[in-house]
C-alpha cells in the first residue's frame, strides 16, 4: 500500500497571504519593467523630455537627476519583488506543513539583506526626489521622505533574528531525528 501524505488543512491565513504576495509580485514586476523601460526611453527622448523641463521651469540639470531617480527605484522594486517571492517560498513550506528546513533560514537571512539594502537605497532616492520637488515652480516638500524608517530597520533586525532562530530549530530537528 503506497504512503499517501494527508490533506493539507486549509489555513485562510497561509491563503491570504499566497493571494497578497502574488499581487505584490505581479505589481513589482511590472513596475522594475516600467522603470527599466522608462531609463533607456528618456534617453532616446532626451530633446523633448528636456523641453518639456524647461517648459515647466525646472533646469536642465533635473534630467539626470530623473533618470538616476527612476533607475534608483526600479532596482528598489525589483528588491521588492525578491523579498515578496522569498516570502512567497516559505508560505509554501509551511503550507506543505514542513517551515523548519534550511532553506526557510536561508531565505529570512536573505530577505534581511535586501531589506537592509531597500533601506540604504531609500537615502538618496529620497535627496534626488527633495532636490528634484524644490527645483520645481512649487518646491515645497510636503510628501517627500528622509530615506529613514525605523520600522524598516527594526524589520531587518527581526528579520536577521528569524534567520537564526529557522537556523537553530533546523538543527535542533536533525539532532532530534538523529538520536531516534
């Protein structure tokens, strides 16, 4: 009689959260390919993206300032979309009903890095976007961040944590298994 694994129960937690990641995969995707696609075209552009600058009384020198800003974000988006698959990975494993594999440990530890590379990117698309939002005719900085984010470093810290405690609850399953 062959072994058959149970029925995985449904877990509406582990379902949202499938549901979420795959937008927010799809959405990032998206928007790296819209950057990407955006640089190269404001280049090839590069007379009427400048014209229409000077029509609306930013210097010229704004036009790299723009493409080094878009070129910034599409490289954060695309992180973005690497934490949301590694995340999207280890959904699976605990839907499978088995988190505590070397892999997940991998993953967190991955996803800290990124993170932690997110946030340090966020410093100067935050000074290209303030400098950018105070050349312009209104140049005031309403909505325009620092780069800063406590909760983006507390995250990374949990994130790193994790990593280790996947380590650790890994070797401790081998060590158990091992003994029996």
């Amino acid at each position: 009689m062959p072994l058959t694994t149970p029925p995985r129960k449904l877990d509406p937690l582990l379902a949202i959260a499938r549901v979420v990641l795959v937008v927010m995969q799809g959405l990032t995707a998206f928007g790296a390919l819209a950057c990407m696609l955006a640089v190269p075209a404001i280049f090839i552009f590069r007379s009427q993206v400048e014209a229409e600058l000077v029509s609306e009384g930013v210097p010229l020198e704004a036009f790299t300032a723009l493409a080094l800003l878009i070129a910034m974000a599409g490289v954060a988006v695309t992180l973005i979309f690497w934490v949301a698959r590694l995340l999207w990975q280890m959904v699976d494993t605990v839907r499978d009903g088995d988190p505590f594999v070397p892999e997940n440990a991998t993953r967190l530890s991955r996803m800290a890095w990124i993170m932690l590379t997110i946030q340090i990117i966020g410093f100067p698309i935050s000074a290209a976007a303030i400098w950018l939002n105070n050349i312009t005719e209104d140049g005031h900085a309403e909505n325009v961040g620092d780069g800063f984010s406590l909760s983006a470093i507390l995250l990374v810290l949990i994130l790193f944590i994790l990593a280790r405690v996947f380590r650790k609850g890994t070797e401790m399953r081998e060590e158990l298994e091992g003994t029996v």
